[in-house]
C-alpha cells in the first residue's frame, strides 16, 4: 500500500488531479501540491476548498519547487513522506521528476512523453530517446513508473489493450481518433500548454503503417469519421506519444493518431508556423534580445485554464479498432464523452485537463491499493486494463463501446466476467 501524494505542476491538468486527489484522500491520504509559482498551487488549494473536494479532512499544502532541481524534488518528496509522484507539470522535467522518483523509491506518473527544449519531433520511438533508457534504473530500484496516464496518451492505449484482448483474434488497425467539439468562444486558443501543443504540430507526423514508421506532413492527410455525439466529423492525420510505445508493445501493423481542427485553427497556424513564429529556435531581436517565438506566442495567447468557464460542448475521443473475429471481420470503438460545461461545474476545468488528469489519479489509486503497483517501468498497454476502466468509470469517465451488438458503456466485469489479469501484462 502506497500513501501521501506529490502533485508537481498547477497548470490545468494539475487542477483537477487536485480535485481528483482530494476526492478519494482516504485512500491516497495527504496531497502536496508543488510548482514554480507558490500561488498558482495555493489557487488550486482555494478552489478544492471551495468546491468541498475533500473526501476526509487530511492534509492539502502547496510549495514552491523547481523541478528541473534533482536533490529539491528528492527533499520535498521525503519531506513530505510522498509516495506517489504524479508528474503533470511541463514534459521537459520528466527525465528530472523520474530521476528524483528512482533515487527515493516513490512511484511515478506522467501524461506526457518527455521533451527536450530544443528539439522538436526526434527519431522515433520517441520513448526509446529517454524513458525507457531508465527501464532498468526503475526496476533495479523497485520503482513504480507508470508512463504517459492521460487521455491521450493514456486511456487510449487501455482502450487498444482492451480491445485486443476480449474483443478480437487478430486486429489489422487502430484508428485513435480525438474530437473537440466544444467550443470556448475566443478568437484563438490551444486547450494545453500552447508550447507543447504547437511542438505537436509543427515537424513530421510520424504513423505507424505496415509495422514501420512512416513519416507524413501536417494537415497532409484528411479522414471524416462518422462518431457518437457529434456525427460525420474531419480529422487530420497528426503524430502523437502513444503510437511511440503501442507500436512497439502491441503487435499491430497500423495505428495512426487523428485530431480534429477547425479550419480557423488551421488558418492561424499556417500564418503563425508560415511567419516563423513557431519555431522553437532562439531568433535576436534588433534590440539584441534573443527570444524563442514559440515561447513569445505562448505569453500572448489565453491561459488554457482561464477558457474553462466560457466552455461548451463535448469532447469524444476513443480508438476504432479493426481485426477478425471467429473468420469475421469486425470494427468496434472503444471511447469516452466528456462535457465541458459538467467538467467545469464539478471541478472548475474544461474537459481537456479534466480527461487528462482524471485517469492520471485513476492509476495513481492503482498503484495505492497494489493493483498496479509493479516496481517497474510500464506504459498503459502493458497494464491491465479492466481495474482502470472500472475505476474511471466511478470516476467521472465513463468508457463506452460500439460493436455489433449495439452502443453501451463498457463495464469489463460484465463484458468479461470474472477475467482477471496478471498487473503487468506479456506483450504481444
Ligand atoms: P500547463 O502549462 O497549464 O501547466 C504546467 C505547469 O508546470 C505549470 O504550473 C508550470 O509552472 C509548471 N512547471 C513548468 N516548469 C516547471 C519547473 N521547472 N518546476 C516546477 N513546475 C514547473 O500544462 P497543462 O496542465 O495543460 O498540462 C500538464 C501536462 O499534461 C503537460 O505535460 C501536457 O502535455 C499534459 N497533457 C496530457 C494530456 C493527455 O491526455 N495525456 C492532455 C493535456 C495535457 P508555472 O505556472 O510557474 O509556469
């Protein structure tokens, strides 16, 4: 059993894991929140106050931490007896929050693939460049690493792993596909840190096609989909972390990532990238500044957190998976709806942090409770899925399914009763 959870960020994500955190303190017991900026945690502290979070009156307490620091992160952590480190901070400080985790047994979690500032869409597999070269580090130590618990990646690659294993013999492609239909109501905004949003976009999109990467242009390629909730819907083909890991873990020949954009979000990013103004290298200015544009667009855009109460609509995001079936061919999705105005009525969020960060609190329980507590590294699809979809079910994010018998939500003890898993499963 694992106690006492360290939040690091508080940002967007970092709001709800708090709330999150709050709501089930009696069995993660004491929450630290800590970031660069002390108020923007204690913020977070007012509102899980104010929204009436707290399941049990235990400790809830913010601190001023740079995470980039190794031995700050090991003191806050042994300091405030954390067991559980759930990293929801900026992805340039994984490689130092995992390090601080392996150094004082505290098990990890992220939701984002690690980056390196200065450099934008490396060599694929993305995981290969950074994280799992602490694989061994981690199990050496014991540690508990469960990588990239958002949405997506995250919930996606337990939907694939779920599919996988009750639904198909064989499965030819996973389509992740990703729908904002909300809308916030400004002229222009990312639903994330805008920095690590824009770096998404603006090199090569890598798919995994005929098992090998295949490299594409943004906005290159085009897909409409008919999809619960909102119907016939355009998507764009886009590279993502969790094809960097399930291509390597699952044996399947094809899984591609698609998000949907709307032309006015095209438009202003081909005029932003087409000015230079996304570039994540160093220009000097006349003055002889020198200044990132990216970094300079990200301080004048709006802060993703402040669209939530000017929110609406919904997001749908979930995998369609394709592969036979006793000699049959069969297609079934596997996905999520989440409100954005019930997001903001609960927890004070937009459903983009509040479906990242509710699974991100969903596996942190896991691993309390030993469920998913292994002592190594994993990412999502090698963990048993059943728990965590249950759990997320409870939760305030119901998994649904569509197949051939029809649309319902996806409860794995009834469609699978009685299965148990090992924790860490074999891959495929
Ligand atoms: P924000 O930009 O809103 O928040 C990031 C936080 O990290 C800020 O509070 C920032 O502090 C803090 N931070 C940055 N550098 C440091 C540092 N050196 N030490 C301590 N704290 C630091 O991001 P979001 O909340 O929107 O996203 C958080 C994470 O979740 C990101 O990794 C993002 O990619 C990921 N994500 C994952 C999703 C999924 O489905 N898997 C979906 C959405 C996001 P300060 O305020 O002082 O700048």
């Amino acid at each position: 059993m694992k106690r006492n959870v360290l939040i690091i960020g508080a940002g967007g994500v970092a709001h709800v894991v708090a709330h999150k955190c709050a709501q089930n303190n009696a069995v993660l017991g004491d929450i630290h929140i800590a970031s660069r900026t002390l108020s923007k945690c204690q913020a977070i502290i007012d509102s899980v106050h104010e929204k009436g979070s707290l399941q049990q009156d235990r400790h809830l307490q913010a601190h001023a931490l740079d995470a980039m620091d190794i031995d700050a992160t090991k003191f806050l952590i042994r300091a405030t007896h954390s067991q559980i480190v759930i990293n929801v901070g900026s992805p340039f400080l994984n490689m130092s929050v995992l390090a601080a985790c392996i150094e004082t047994g505290a098990a990890y979690l992220d939701t984002a693939i690690h980056e390196d500032p200065a450099k934008v869409c490396e060599t694929p597999p993305w995981y290969a460049n950074y994280e799992w070269k602490r694989r061994d580090a981690c199990k050496d130590a014991r540690v508990t690493a469960v990588l990239g618990v958002g949405f997506d990646p995250g919930v996606v690659n337990a939907y694939a792993r779920y599919a996988l294993d009750n639904c198909f013999d064989s499965v030819d492609s996973i389509d992740i596909i990703d729908i904002n239909a909300g809308s916030h109501g400004r002229y222009f905004a990312t639903n994330f840190d805008p920095e690590i949003n824009f770096r998404e976009f603006t090199s090569t999109v890598w798919s995994w096609e005929n098992n090998a990467w295949k490299s594409n242009a943004m906005f290159e390629h085009r897909q409409d989909w008919d999809m619960p909730v909102t119907g016939k819907v355009t998507t764009y083909l886009t590279g993502h972390d969790e094809l960097h890991s399930m291509s390597q873990n699952l044996g399947v020949p094809n899984i591609r990532f698609w998000m949907s954009f709307g032309e006015h979000y095209i438009n202003v990013f081909n005029v932003l990238k087409n000015l230079g103004l996304l570039s994540e290298q160093p220009v000097r200015t006349a003055r002889g500044q020198e200044v990132v544009p990216l970094e300079v667009v990200k301080a004048v855009l709006p802060d993703p957190a402040s669209l939530a109460p000017a929110y609406t609509g919904k997001t749908v995001i979930g995998d369609l998976i394709k592969g036979i079936k006793g000699g049959r061919t069969q297609e079934v999705l596997v996905y999520n709806v989440c409100d954005h105005r019930a997001c903001y009525e609960e927890v004070g969020s937009q459903a983009i942090s509040y479906t990242a960060g509710v699974p991100a609190v969903a596996a942190a329980m896991l691993i309390a409770n030993g469920t998913w507590d292994i002592g190594e590294m994993a990412n999502v699809e090698e963990l048993d899925p059943a728990p965590f979809i249950a759990l997320m079910n409870r939760m305030g994010l119901v998994t649904r399914i569509r197949d051939a018998q029809g649309d319902r939500v996806l409860d794995p003890q009834q469609e699978a009763p009685g299965k148990t898993a090992p924790a860490r499963l074999v891959n495929y």
